[in-house]
C-alpha cells in the first residue's frame, strides 16, 4: 500500500517539472528575440542619417519587450 502514495506523488510533480522546462524554453525564446529585435532597431537609428524614424522597428522591439515580460512571469510562476 505504501507503494500508491509513492507513484501518486511522482506522477503530480513530473507536469510541474515539464511546465517549468516549458517556461525556461519560452524564456530563451524571449530573451534571443529582444536581443535581435534590439539589435535591428540599433542599426536603424544609427543608419536613418534623418530618413527613417525607425518606428516600425522599435514596434518590434516593444512587442518582443512585452512577450519577454510575459516569458519572466511564466518562469516565476512555473519553475518555485
């Protein structure tokens, strides 16, 4: 009898583990798009010599920002 409390128990923490890696993957994801997201919007202010406002690249940039927000409270939440 002792046995079913045991697989009960490992059967609840392995979705806990998966969500946690889930989040973790999220953020990586995250974390590489603001970087490049960055990266493009950096080029077009240094190479819009005035033409360019670069708004539709720091829209991007904004964008990543906002799903980086959301991976970082995933994490928090998943990965205790």
């Amino acid at each position: 009898m002792r046995a079913a409390p045991i697989l009960i128990l490992a059967l609840s923490v392995q979705p806990a583990w998966a969500d946690c890696t889930g989040a973790t993957d999220r953020y990586n994801t995250a974390v590489e798009e603001v970087a490049y997201q960055l990266k493009r919007y950096a080029r077009c202010v240094r190479d819009s010599d005035g033409a360019d406002d670069c708004a539709m690249e720091f829209g991007r940039l904004r964008n990543s920002q906002t799903d980086f927000e959301g991976a970082v409270a995933d994490r928090q939440s998943e990965c205790r």
